[in-house]
C-alpha cells in the first residue's frame, strides 16, 4: 500500500485553485504571526487546534497549507494527507511569498 502525498503548489496556482473551487485553507504559523496578518479566508491551525479541525474538516475538499517559508508545511501537508484528506497542497515559499506575491 503507498503511503498518501501531498503535492507542492506555487502561490499562483493555491490562489487559482481557491478561485476555481471550495478548498480548506489552513496557516499553521505562530499564533501571533496569524493575528497580525493572514490570508484571507485561512483557519489557524497548531497543536491545540488540530483535532478539532480533524473533527470537522471537510476530507473530500482541497486542503492548502501554509507556513513561514514553505518547510514546515510540507511535513503539516503530509500529516494531513496520511488523515485521509483526498487533495492536499502546501505552498512553496510560505506566508512571505504569498505577501510579496499577492
């Protein structure tokens, strides 16, 4: 049996797939990075958050992680993907990207 991946995804193609279709959008930074600026729209997700989120998420939608710079939400994607999330992405470069970007 193969272990279920997550896929990377540019900013450009996250905010095409949220303007294409209902995605889960999930920031897992710090809880004061989230409060002084987010993309709009994201659930704040960290340790005390995630079974709750587990609970209630939709599986069957697209899931969109994000962090920082890209890194910590890789291991955050596969975690999600191994949960039985059907589609799950994480944005290369991060939350920084993102602001520059967008």
């Amino acid at each position: 049996m193969t272990t279920p991946a997550f896929k990377r995804i540019s900013v450009a193609d996250a905010q095409n797939l949220l303007n294409e279709q209902t995605c889960t959008l999930a920031d897992i930074r710090d809880g004061q990075s989230y409060a002084m600026s987010h993309v709009p729209g994201a659930a704040h997700l960290d340790g005390n958050s995630v079974e709750e989120f587990l609970k209630e998420a939709n599986r069957e939608q697209p899931l969109i992680i994000y962090c920082y710079h890209g890194n910590s939400s890789q291991s955050a994607a596969q975690y999600f993907a191994e949960q039985g999330f059907a589609e799950v992405y994480s944005i290369d470069g991060g939350f920084e990207v993102w602001r520059q970007q967008l």
